[in-house]
C-alpha cells in the first residue's frame, strides 16, 4: 500500500493525549518547554570501517539465536524478557520479546570485543541510566570531557559506551541522530580506562555551537545493560 505508515508512540485521549516518534514527515518529542514538533529526517550514513564492522556484528547476532543458542537458551531468555521490562519512552514498564534482549545484549558486548558472546542472560535486570555532565572543547583534537554522576553504583567491568552527534546551533532544544561511538570506557578498581577525561575524536561532529552526547553502561560480566543517557553543552 503506497504512502507514509505511522512510527509513532501516542497515548489516547480525547483525541491523542501525548506522542513521541515519526508520522509522515514530521517527528513528535517532549522536552522542557513541552510538545515538540520538527520536520523528519533521513540521516546519512556514510561508510566506514566502523559502520561495516557495526552491521556484520548485528547479522551475526540475529542469525545466532537460531543458530548457536539451544532452544533451553531460547526459552531462558524469553523468560529473562518477561520477567525484566523495560522502560518504555513515558517510562512505564513493557515487556519485550527475549530475541530482542539478547541482541541488544550481544550487540553491545561486540563493541567491546567482536569475538565475544554472551550466551544466557543475566540474573538481574537493567542497570541504572548513567546520568552525566560534559564539556565539549573545539579545536585540534576536538575533546569531550564526561563527568558521570558520582553516585552510581559502580562495579568491576562495567563499561560506559558513549556516543557524540552532529553539532546543532544553540536554540535547538532536541536532537535525534546520527551518532557515533567516539569511546567505550572500562571502570576497573576506581579507574576508568581510557579515561573520561579528554576524550579526544575527529572532526565528525562538525563546528556548530551545541554539542551533543549520550551513553549507556553495559557490564560485560554479566550481559546487564542500561538505557542511554543523552544530555548537551555549549561548544567551547
């Protein structure tokens, strides 16, 4: 059937109470000062190493649980799923199938090591939301600097994987993509390795005034992974 399929997320009301995501050509989100509407986009991709390396990671994922994964695994996911929703983007919880927990998880642990796997799923449930601060310097290396909020429950191997996007000028209030991951950052015996500090990258983010990053944690131990966290800062 031709024409454009809604994407979006909506709660019912009178008529629709709230909504987040695409319909047609414009996208729906709520910041700060409310409701926000803008005109869809289609980001591009340009190719890289790390792009390919990114997508034969996912193909050899998805065609995993079917492949390498007895069907007892199958099921202890399944039930992992059910047992741990996620929070949905309003925050309240749903239950999502195991499939996608386990690619989630594995794609995550492959942008570690693309040799590695996780296998079962974790005893627990999702880690916290790594809340953080950042300082986005310009110049030659360009530079982010991520202070994580001190208070999170850190363990042995957890890794905080951040991403930065394209700078916005400074009104823009919402950014949706692309990203790219610029560091993965493993907590070991109260340090963090490669530091959170100057964490040096190339020009992609581009020499706008608003920088933008986000990150989740992810403990390779154990396959726990959290939702991202995504925040902005001036460009300095």
């Amino acid at each position: 059937m031709p024409g454009n399929f809604p994407m979006a997320v909506f709660r019912p009301g009178s008529i629709v109470a709230d909504i987040r995501g695409s319909v047609g050509s414009e996208t729906y989100t709520r910041g700060q000062g409310g409701l926000v509407v803008k005109a869809r986009s289609t980001p591009s991709q340009p190719p890289s190493a790390k792009r390919d390396q990114i997508q034969a990671n996912f193909l050899a994922v998805t065609q995993a649980w079917s492949v390498r994964l007895t069907a007892g695994r199958r099921q202890a996911w399944q039930a992992y799923a059910y047992q741990y929703p996620r929070p949905n983007k309003w925050g309240d919880p749903i239950i999502t199938s195991g499939y996608l927990a386990y690619v989630r998880c594995n794609c995550a642990l492959k942008l570690l090591d693309d040799t590695w796997w996780i296998y079962s799923p974790p005893k627990l449930g999702m880690l916290p939301m790594p809340v953080f601060t950042m300082q986005f310097f310009s110049g030659c290396p360009i530079e982010l600097d991520i202070v994580l909020d001190p208070t999170y429950p850190l363990e042995n191997h957890y890794f905080l994987i951040i991403s930065i996007g394209k700078t916005t000028n400074a009104g823009v209030s919402y950014y949706s993509s692309p990203w790219q991951i610029v560091s993965t950052n493993e907590y070991d015996e109260g340090t963090w390795t490669p530091s959170l500090i100057t964490i040096e990258m190339d020009a992609w983010a581009g020499g706008l005034a608003k920088a933008w990053a986000k990150a989740f944690m992810f403990d390779k131990t154990t396959g726990r992974i959290s939702k991202p966290f995504q925040t902005s800062c001036p460009v300095w």
